[in-house]
C-alpha cells in the first residue's frame, strides 16, 4: 500500500473508531429512505404500552429524529430544552419531534416530566436505531448527538452529523430545513 493511501485507510479507520465517522454515516445521505425502526417510547404523562414505529408516523408530519447521549446530561438537557422551548415554532413548520437514546422507558419517564417535555422520547437500549443511522459511537456506548429530518414521504431531507446542544446556530439550521420542505 503507498504511504498516502496507508495514511488516508489509517486516518478513516481511526474517525470510524473515535465517533467521528460510522460506517453508517457514509451510507445514508439526504433523499435516503429513512431506516425503519419500532421502539418503546416514553413522555412526560406515561409510557407508552406499544412501540412507536417510524412507518406509523410517516406521511402526517416532517419528523424530528434527535439522537443523543443520555438522558439526565447537561447537554442532552439543553438540547432537548431547546426543542421544548421551540416545541410551538417547530409545530408550525409541520414537525413531529423524537428523541432517541440508549436510556430505559423509565428514564425517559422521569426526564420528560422533570423537563416537561411535550414529545416522545424513544428508548434505543440496543442501539440499533443509532448504528442503523450512524449516530452510535463503538468506543464510548453512547450515541452521536445527530438530527435527521425525515419527510412526509419518509425520505431524510436534512442531517446535521454534529448538531451542537443549545447552538442558536444549529437550531436555526434546524428550523431553515424544516421550513423547505413540503
């Protein structure tokens, strides 16, 4: 192998295992059929008695797909805070929102009411959903914190691989999406 080639395979092979790029990633891009998942799912009033399933969702509303670390973070707090706080705005532009972590149902529960969060929370224990979208980081047991947009024909319109938690900025991209798509 040449030197530019080992470093380039060297390199990949090191951002695959820090988080930074999953093999997934590479895989799904804007106007991709958005992978199919079903998991428990939580709110702040109740768990809900059967999984949530994208198909079940799709064609009524733009859905939010909000992966992220775990529930009870300082991050995670503002991140989904934000999503709270904007819960009215995101609405208007037609969109449902998600959030999905590794965490029980029970802890979903409990977060959403300390948080008062007016939308579900999906628990993704195996972290399947987040390999199948490549928002999984091998090395840590975490999930990437990543928002996907997915449209009412269930195709993903938008990706933000390194949505930052409380960033004007990313919620504004965010918003900018959400508002261009039909």
């Amino acid at each position: 192998m040449r030197p530019v080639a080992r470093v380039l395979s060297t390199t990949i092979v090191l951002l695959v295992a820090f988080g930074c790029l999953s093999p997934a990633e590479e895989k799904l891009k804007v106007g991709d059929k958005a992978p199919e998942f079903s998991l428990p799912a939580a709110s702040k009033d109740s768990i809900m008695r059967t999984e949530i399933s994208l198909s079940s969702l799709i064609g009524k509303n733009a859905i939010i797909v909000a992966f992220y670390p775990a529930d009870w973070s300082g991050g995670c707090t503002k991140e989904m805070c934000t999503m709270r706080d904007n819960f009215a705005d995101l609405g208007s532009l037609g969109a449902t929102v998600l959030g999905i972590s590794g965490d029980y149902a029970f802890s979903h529960r409990e977060w959403a009411k300390a948080l008062g969060l007016p939308f579900l929370l999906l628990s993704d224990h195996k972290h399947q959903v987040a390999r199948d979208y490549g928002s999984y980081n091998d090395v840590t047991g975490f999930n990437i914190r990543k928002v996907f947009v997915i449209d009412r024909t269930g195709a993903i319109a938008y990706i933000d691989p390194a949505y930052i938690a409380g960033s004007p900025a990313s919620f504004d991209k965010l918003k900018t999406a959400l508002s261009t798509i039909h």
